[in-house]
C-alpha cells in the first residue's frame, strides 16, 4: 500500500477526521482521570471553531496566534485557522510579555487565544499597541462569556462555516525562532512544507493508528508540532497530553505510550535517574544490569553489521526478561521507539536508551526546514549520527568557511525548506543560497552512506588565544553525563583556556556532602568547601577523557540556580543562551582567569 501523499494540512483533517472518527486522539488527565477525545470529537470542534472564528472576521490570509501550553483547544485552534485559510501563529506561557508583544505585532495576528485568565490580561494591556488585534479569546469561561473558546464553539455550531482548501504555497504557520540573542525571526511555513515533512515520515517511519505517545514537547516548536501532533495526527495514532516537566515519568506509566518523542534534555534525565538509582541497588544487580547493557550493546554492533550471534540472542533475552522490561515497566511497559531533535544527543544517552530495549532513531532538522531534513529509520540507522535526507529532499556539505577536507557548514535542499523569514529580507540574503538551499549554521559531515554528522554549530565555536577553535557543545554533554551536574556552559572565547560555569546537582550532591559529613544547611557556603571543589576537580577530569587537551575547562564556577527558561538562561525549546549566563556570571567567570585565584575554582 502506497504511503499517502498530502499536499496542505487541511487534506490531512480531512483524511483523519474522515479514516479514525472513532479512535481515541487526545488525552488529558481532569480530576485525577484520563478522559480522551475522539477523531470525531475533535473534528466536529475544529468545525464548529472555525465558524465561530468566522463570525469575528476572521478570514483567509489572516493570522491567528496562541499562547498556550499543549492541550485540546490548541489543536483545535490550529485546524481551525488552517480549514479558514489562516495562519497559525504558536508563543509559549513562558515566554516575556514583551516577545508576546513583538511577536503579535510583526506578524499583524488578528486574533490571540489566550490559555488563563492572567494571560488575556496581560493580553489586554497590550492590546492599545497592537493596531490589528482585534479579539482575545480564553480558553478558559463558559459559553455565556463572549470572549471564551466555548462561547465560540457554541457560536460556531449555530451557524456552520464552509471549510477553506488552501493552495500548497499558502501560508500555514508563523513559528518564531526562540532566538539565543535578538528579536524572535518569524519563519513562514506553508502547508506543502509541513504536508510534505508529514508525508515523508509517512514513507521511513515505524508509526501506525496503533501507537501512542506522552506529548510534552512543546507544539509552539516545529518539532513538537509537526514530527508529533501533525504526524500522528495523519497516522490515525492518540497523544496522552503530559500534566507537566516533572510528571512525565508519572505520566508514562499511566498512558502507557508506545512512542517518545523528546529533546537531548529529557534523555539525559532518564539516563541520569537511571544511573543514580543503579548505583543504589546492590552490587549482585548492579552487576546483573551492567552485564545486561553490554551485551545489549554488542548485539545492536552485530546487527549494524547485519550479523547476529545464537549465543547473545540467548543471553539478551534473559537480560531483557529479568531487568530490562521491569525498567520499561516504569514508563508505562510498552515503549518501543524513541525518538530524539532538537539539538544531538549524547552518543553515549543514545546507546545506554537502546540497550534498554527502546529503539532511538535520531533526526535533524531546524524551525526552517520544517523541521525534518535527515533521520534514522528502521534498516537505515547509525547511532551517533542523525541519518540520511528524508524522501524529496537533500543536504550538501559547504566547505567554504571551514577549509576542513571534510566537514562543513549543512546546506538543506527540498520541500522542507521555509519560505522565509517574515519582513527580513537581508536575513533571508543570509541563510539562502542561490539554488534555494537553506544555510543551517550547522558544521556537520557526510560519511560514504550518507549519513550525516553534527559536529557543531557555526555560531556557537569560538577561537582560544592560541587560535584553536572549540565546539562547545558536545564538550558540555558530556560533562553533563556526571550525576553530579545538571547543567554546564563552556567558555573561552579569545581567552588563553576554557572554563566551565557548573549547574551542580543538587539532589546528588547534598546526598554526597551528607555521607562526608559537611554541612548542607546553606548552599553557597557548600559550593566554596575545598572537598566539593575537589570534586567537581574529579568529575571535569573523568567525563572530559576524550576531549583534547586544549578544550578540557582549566578552572570553573559553581552556581546554585540553574539555567531555566524563567530566568531566561535558556530559550522556549530549551538551547542555552549564552549571553545572558554571561551577562549574570560574567565579572565571576572573567575573574577565573586571574593569577591570584590559585586553583581557579570557585562559587557564586
């Protein structure tokens, strides 16, 4: 059976509300209760929103923004200004007032849905300096308020509006790029971009009706939007929307998803509770499930090589039966695929992840390109690297910059490939070039299969004194592999070595300080103890062993917050910005390179 071919996403609506009216669709937990809602249901409500929205005015070539966490309505919202011939336009809750504020004026949104009540308030101080927003819509209220989803909803269902079939170079989002520095850049995304990236995972990926997966990857990302809700969405598959961050481990056991689709961030938690949970068993287990991952990882190096061995299919499935499937039980006991964007993952996270029994098929792509460019896929998956091109389209290495034999900046060809950023048209001289290939800012390679390799991104390598160049990106993983640091930045730009601004992790090690009998009722007195910086001494030698000796950190600072999107050290998608660590720390981290600090640790 041929895989289908969708042109705009309102063929995919259509096709899903027509095939899977009954199947489940989206779940949210209310009152301590999953409740789910079908196909059906949930296309009778983008109807009925979609003539609701049209009785405001709102019409073909308009733009309809969100702020909103991932739940029902937001869906429904994004169909619904789809089958108008509108565009959608996703923020985050977390986001600034004053990125709301730029965002809904540069791209002129007509009308907002707003997820509480504190946000359409906020909303609503705005509004005098946004000239086009005409309406702000909660999703909170009941029918009766004239500003609520229901009362739209109910509208709407009194007087039904016809569906608008877009052409395929229509306009179907606005996703604006978080932005590590700078104003948000508003990328256009038409239905063939998405219908088209939707399609190809149609042809690679191992996805049916039957599968279900635990939605927290934010739908306001392309990533979250299109690999999860747009795709499953076309498969006829159901979402369990997570109650938060930090239920999700909750959550996986209780919707008993059979896909997980997350960022480098989610991954390495795992692994980290994992890790920290094994060193606590005792050692006939630990030794039983380290056993148990090593010949897990010598089976999947056999198979890479399309060979297999009786004896370790034999052993593997006694691992598997004894450990591996009591570990799979705590996310729910019927996870089978994993699949990681967004930014690397850890080669290391990649492999522990599949030796559980969980398949990690890594991809690539950016906001611009829809998201997907590339991506593992079963009979095609090398575990390090984010895969070959999709279907239809293709990735060309520019030397140019680099004067590397082989690495280069990634060059995306195909459908995927935006239209544009909105009103920057010398943004747009940057990032195409003139055969309408799209400028990633990603160093990579291809290797003899054609898979390609992230070996960094352009903007984010820095030049030492000496003139060695430094990636800091995957120096920064694998310092974050210690289960004693949650999140760490590297820093060396024009400066004689690098250093290292350390997030410690709290839990571990408070854990650790007790058992050594130190005082932890006051944390930044901890972090200046010379037996923990010592420590962090220990951990910055044993998980930078395959780092050269020029890009190991020399000398570091412990700091007691973390980088979060509330303090804005990290964006809406989680990419750390740089910046505004150092605009924090920066007097702290310049001061590490100062003679008189001894062993260059310290704690702020």
């Amino acid at each position: 059976m041929a895989s289908p071919k969708f042109e705009t996403l309102v063929d995919i609506f259509q096709n899903s509300t027509r095939s899977f009216g009954s199947r489940p669709l989206f779940g949210e937990k209310k009152n301590g209760q999953w409740v789910w809602m079908t196909y059906a249901e949930f296309g009778q409500q983008v109807d009925d929103l979609r003539a609701g929205m049209a009785q405001l005015g709102v019409t073909a070539g308009d733009r309809v923004a969100v702020i909103s966490n991932n739940r029902n309505e937001w869906a429904i919202g994004c169909y619904a200004a789809n089958t108008l011939g509108a565009a959608y336009v996703p923020m985050y809750e977390a986001q600034h007032e004053k990125e709301w504020q730029y965002i809904l004026n540069d791209c002129g949104a007509r009308l907002v849905f707003a997820a509480t009540d504190a946000i359409a308030e906020k909303l609503k101080k705005l509004q005098p300096e946004l000239p086009t927003l005409e309406h702000i819509i909660r999703f909170t209220g009941t029918e009766h308020e004239t500003d609520s989803f229901a009362c739209l909803l109910r509208r709407g269902a009194e007087t039904p509006s016809p569906l608008f079939e877009p052409e395929k170079s229509d306009l179907a989002a606005f996703i604006y790029t978080s932005g590590t520095t700078g104003n948000p850049k508003g990328v256009m995304l038409t239905h063939s971009n998405l219908a088209s990236n939707v399609s190809a995972m149609h042809a690679i990926m191992p996805m049916t009706g039957e599968d279900r997966s635990l939605s927290f990857l934010p739908w306001a990302h392309s990533f979250g939007q299109v690999v999860e809700l747009h795709g499953l969405y076309s498969m006829g598959a159901s979402m369990g929307i997570a109650e938060a961050v930090e239920k999700i481990i909750d959550n996986l056991a209780e919707v008993r998803p059979t896909l997980l689709f997350s960022v480098p961030r989610i991954f390495n938690r795992i692994y980290d509770g994992l890790q920290k949970r094994m060193a606590d068993e005792k050692p006939l287990k630990r030794m039983l499930f380290m056993r148990g991952l090593r010949v897990a990882g010598e089976r999947r190096a056999l198979a890479e090589k399309h060979q297999s061995s009786a004896l370790l299919e034999l052993q593997h499935a006694f691992f598997d039966k004894l450990i591996f499937s009591k570990v799979r039980e705590r996310f729910g006991g019927r996870l089978k695929y994993a699949f990681s964007g967004g930014a690397a993952i850890s080669r290391e996270v990649a492999e522990f992840i599949d030796n559980l029994g969980i398949v990690v098929y890594e991809g690539y792509g950016l906001t611009e390109t829809s998201p997907i460019a590339t991506a593992n896929c079963p009979g095609h998956r090398k575990i390090g690297s984010v895969g070959r091109p999709l279907p239809g389209t293709r990735v060309e290495i520019d030397r140019t910059e680099t004067g590397d034999p082989k690495q280069g900046e990634v060059v995306v060809y195909g459908h995927n490939v935006m239209k544009g950023y909105y009103n920057l048209p010398e943004e747009n001289d940057k990032v195409f070039t003139g055969d309408g290939g799209f400028r990633t800012g990603d160093m990579g390679l291809l290797d003899d299969d054609g898979y390609l390799w992230i070996t960094g991104r352009i903007k984010e390598q820095y030049k030492l004194e000496n003139g060695k160049y430094v990636v800091p990106v995957p120096i920064e993983q694998g310092l974050q592999l210690s289960p004693f640091i949650a999140n760490v930045m590297l820093h060396g730009m024009n400066k004689p070595y690098n250093v290292a601004v350390i997030v410690p992790d709290m839990e571990t090690l408070k854990k650790w300080a007790t058992e050594k009998g130190l005082d932890i009722s006051a944390i930044p007195e901890l972090l200046k103890r010379h037996e923990v910086q010592q420590l962090f001494r220990e951990q910055i030698h044993d998980f930078t062993k395959n780092t050269k000796g020029y890009e190991k950190p020399q000398r570091f600072l412990l700091i007691s917050e973390d980088f979060t999107t509330s303090n804005d050290m990290l964006t809406p998608s989680l990419k750390l910005k740089r910046r505004n660590v150092l605009k924090k720390y920066g007097e702290a981290v310049d001061a590490l390179y100062e003679e008189k600090h001894g062993d260059g640790t310290r704690a702020a």
